[in-house]
C-alpha cells in the first residue's frame, strides 16, 4: 500500500459534522432520558443521521485498518 491509497481512503472519509450529535442533544430530555416520542415524530431524520454516522465509522474504519497495516509492514 503506497501513500497514495492512504490519501483516496482519507479522501473517502466523509465530513466530522454528525446530525446524530445534534438530533442527541435536542432529543434528550432535561433527566438525561430519550424523548421516545420527539424521536418518532422526527423518524425520518434519525434514520439519515444513523446512515450518516455509520457510513463515517465504515470510513474511519478502513483507513485505520490501512494506516495499520502500513504501520505494521514498516516494523518487519
């Protein structure tokens, strides 16, 4: 693995600026409990926030996979 497959994987991995953050924040109840019924009227928008966040943790992910193995390789 070069540096130039390093950089596509950074390049892939999509902007820090999770909507799940924020929809947390504003569906949390002053007790620290979820706002079960805010969630569901707002469904929709958690759904895209959850695919958000989880595209970005696959991302993430795979280049600290590659950042590993080149790490590795440059041990032996």
């Amino acid at each position: 693995m070069d540096n130039r497959d390093l950089t596509g994987l950074l390049a892939a991995v999509p902007s820090a600026d999770l909507r799940i953050i924020e929809l947390a924040t504003e569906l949390t109840r002053p007790d620290g409990s979820l706002d079960l019924e805010a969630a569901a009227a707002r469904q929709p928008e958690v759904e895209t926030a959850c695919v958000q966040a989880q595209d970005y943790a696959s991302a993430t992910g795979r280049l600290l996979e590659a950042m590993r193995w080149k790490l590795r390789s440059r041990r032996s």
